[in-house]
C-alpha cells in the first residue's frame, strides 16, 4: 500500500508512525511533515487546503489510501475532490465537516436530533451579542458564560467568561479581529457554562458503524491548574477509567448514535474519525463540540495504544465494513506531555536549537513526535512552532505513564522551554 498523510503537526507524525509499523504499507508521503516526519515518510511541499495539488500528487503517485489530519484540509473539500476522481480517503466530506467548521451549524445539529449540549444563541454583530447578554438569557452579571467565535480557529476561539463584564468584553474583541480572524468570528455563539468534567471520546465512523477508542482528556489551557488562554493543547491522557461503563453506554446512546444516523439522515454521512469534545455534568454527558478529525495531542496519546493495524481500519472506513472489523487496543494508560516555545500560544519565538532529543528518544515505551520542528542551516534540529514536541508514554497505568513521560522530558530542552507539569494531575 502506498499511503499518503495529509498536515504537519505531531498528529500527523502519530499518523504517520502508526502507518510505518503496518506490514501492509510499503511507501508513505506526508504533505507537508516536518522534521520528525521526514524520518519515516517523504515529505511533499503541498499545503493541506491545495486540495487539487494533493489529488494530482496523488493519481501521479498511484497512491493507494490518504489519511488527512488537520480541519482546514476537510473544510476546504479534500475528501469530496479526492472522492470524485475515484482516490480511497479517510477523512470527513465538506458537508460533515460543517460540524466543526460552523459552531452555530453543529448547535442547531444538535437541537433538531435531541442532542444533549449546552444552551446557546448566535449573534450576527456585537450589539446583538451583547443585547442577549444583558437580556440575562444566561445569568446575571456575576454568572459565567461562554463566547465562541462560529469559524475555525485552532482552539483558541473561546472565551470561558468568568463574568458578564468578562463575555463583553470578549465579544468585543472576537468581533474586533483581535483573537481570530474576521472570517471565524462573523457569527457569535453565546453558552451556557457547564460544569463537570470534560472527557474526549474519539471514534472511527465509516457512516454508519463506529468503533470507539480510549477515553482522553486534554488540557487545553497554557498554565498549571487550569489557568492562563486555551491552547491547542498541552497534553492529554488515556486511561479506560476517565469514563465509566454506564456513561459509557449513555455517550454511546445519547450521543453517537443519534449523531450519526442524524447525519446520515440530513445527506452527510460521517466517515473517518468524529471526536466529541464532552462535559460531564451532573445531568449526565454534553456536548461541548464536534470535531471530524484525531485531537492533537489526542492522536499522540490515543494511537500509542492501537494494537490493530490502522492500514486495515483505514481500509474498513472507506469501504463501509468498519462494523466487521475488530480493533484492539493495549490495556494501560498514556501521557502526551507537550514542550512549547517560549510565548506560545500568542507569538512563539522559533528557531531555537532542541538539545537531548536523542537520548530522550531511547527511553523504553516512550515516543516522542514532532510537532513544530525542521532542520536549521547545520542540519541541527530547531524549532519552527508553538507547539513543538509531543512525549508519549505508555504504560500499565497512568502514574507509570506519567512518570515514564516526564523522565524523558527531563532530558529535553531549548531557551524559552514551556510546558505543564501538572498533566494527568
Ligand atoms: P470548544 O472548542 O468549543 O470545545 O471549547 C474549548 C474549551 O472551552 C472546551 O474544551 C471547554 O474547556 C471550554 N468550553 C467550551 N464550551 C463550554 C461550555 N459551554 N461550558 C463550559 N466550558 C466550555
Ligand atoms: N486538542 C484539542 C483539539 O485537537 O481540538
């Protein structure tokens, strides 16, 4: 099989490396990797949104299947071009993949189909957004309540308000252009803030059948104990326990199911991965959102534990017989602790020289991805984005996990190093 993967993040990289270890896969491409990548695939100068220069590499490459990472490749039709010229892809169609592109889309999804989530308004100007937040519809001045950008905006388009005074403020700056683009931020979505704790169920869908992989939890905020803006993410655990079999069987039931045949219903069945971003709140699990790709670090975390072979999923995704196919997965836990450069997530300086990859990268059961990283004018490694590096580690259960993560990004460092210590904590 000659495999093409589609983005340039550690993601991908987790993508790309559970492709190498399958005996079916003979060749791999990356478009466009990074430097970690380029160890195990060739990379190919193509952005993820040049969906017609990915296609052409792809028929002049025979390749056999394209796995796509990243959000902007979706939304921008990969799925559907590479589909009309008859090439096999694992990845959301455009019209799935408004779940994610459009909040106010998924919000009204999930008000026709029963959905449990939170309560919600879109707005269409700042005035509008801030009338209904002084109306009241989500509590008084002091009540928390959160505001979200409508379009993509790589995790950093909500404002967790702690206050009214908070919300407006945020309100006027999304609008503003301040915190994402114009584009992302033409539609204003208002929620209700929940509570509880938020768990990422992540699933290979091929439109009808699902199967389910391990529970993950992300910590999305830069700061130890929760604090500081959202990231992309600053690491993740898997661990059976994060969720139990009764939620588990209400997720499955009040969640995915209707998502699915809701989908299916409306024209656009889901194929390739769904993630549900859920909050697990005393009135039972809510959705927060949908996304149609792996998480990054989520990815990281989840496919060290995938025991069966992703080429076949992959395979059983695009032919529709997912429901036939057994999936194993190992049966501890993992840790993805994230290293980020200095001032992510607003401007992270980049260019700086990564010392101790080598010998960190020998520590047993520990995988370490690239997320920003490339080669410097010496051939040395340096880093080339916020997010540069994802340690991995697996083991039976999740303090071992940790512990095995940490000691191996103790030997890790360049100047402006950050990451959290509190990960899994
Ligand atoms: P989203 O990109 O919509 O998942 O939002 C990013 C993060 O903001 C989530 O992972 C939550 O931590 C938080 N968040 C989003 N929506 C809500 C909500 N309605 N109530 C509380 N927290 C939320
Ligand atoms: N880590 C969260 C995300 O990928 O959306």
């Amino acid at each position: 099989m000659r495999v093409l993967v589609v983005g340039s993040g550690g993601r991908e990289h987790a993508i790309v490396w559970s492709f190498s270890r399958s005996r079916d896969v003979e060749k791999i491409y990356c478009a466009k990797g990074n430097a970690g990548i380029s160890e195990l695939a060739e990379c190919v100068n193509i952005g993820p949104e040049d969906v017609a220069a990915l296609a052409e590499f792809a028929e002049e490459q025979a390749i056999d299947l394209t796995f796509v990472g990243p959000e902007n490749s979706l939304a921008a039709g990969i799925t559907d071009e590479f589909e009309s010229r008859g090439l096999k892809v694992v990845g959301a169609s455009k019209a799935a993949a408004r779940l994610e592109s459009s909040k106010s889309f998924a919000k009204d999804f999930m008000s026709r189909h029963d959905i449990p989530t939170a309560d919600y308004a879109a707005a269409s100007s700042s005035e509008e957004a801030s009338a209904i937040l002084n109306s009241g519809r989500f509590g008084g001045e002091t009540d928390p309540v959160v505001v979200k950008a409508d379009g993509l905006a790589a995790g950093k388009g909500v404002i967790v308000a702690r206050d009214r005074k908070e919300a407006l403020e945020a309100v006027e700056s999304l609008c503003a252009g301040k915190i994402v683009s114009a584009e992302a931020a033409d539609t204003i979505v208002l929620e209700e803030c929940l509570l509880g704790k938020e768990v990422s169920v992540i699933l290979f869908a091929d439109g009808e059948s699902f199967a389910l992989m391990p529970p993950a939890r992300d910590h999305k905020r830069i700061g130890e104990g929760d604090t500081g803006p959202n990231t992309g993410g600053m690491g993740v655990v898997t661990d059976p326990q994060l969720i139990n079999e009764a939620q588990k069987r209400e997720i499955i039931a009040k969640i995915v199911r209707p998502t699915l045949d809701g989908a299916r219903s409306e024209g656009f069945p889901v194929k390739g991965i769904l993630f549900l971003g859920l909050m697990m709140t005393d009135a039972g699990p809510k959705v927060l959102e949908y996304n149609v790709r792996f998480g990054d670090p989520e990815a990281e975390a989840i496919l060290v534990n995938l025991e069966s072979d992703i080429a076949e999923i992959s395979s059983a995704i695009v032919g529709g017989t997912l429901g036939d196919t057994i999936i194993q997965w190992k049966e501890g836990s993992s840790a993805c602790v994230i290293l980020a450069s200095e001032n992510y997530p607003s401007s992270p300086r980049t260019g700086d020289r990564i010392e101790g990859l080598e010998s960190a990268s020998k520590h047993e059961n520990v995988e370490i991805f690239h997320a920003g990283t490339s080669f410097g004018d010496d051939g040395e490694l340096v880093t080339s984005g916020g997010r540069v590096l994802a340690v991995t580690a697996i083991a039976s259960n999740l303090s071992n996990s940790l512990h095995r993560a940490y000691k191996a990004v103790n030997e890790i460092s360049w100047p402006g190093m950050q990451y959290r210590r509190d990960i899994g904590k």
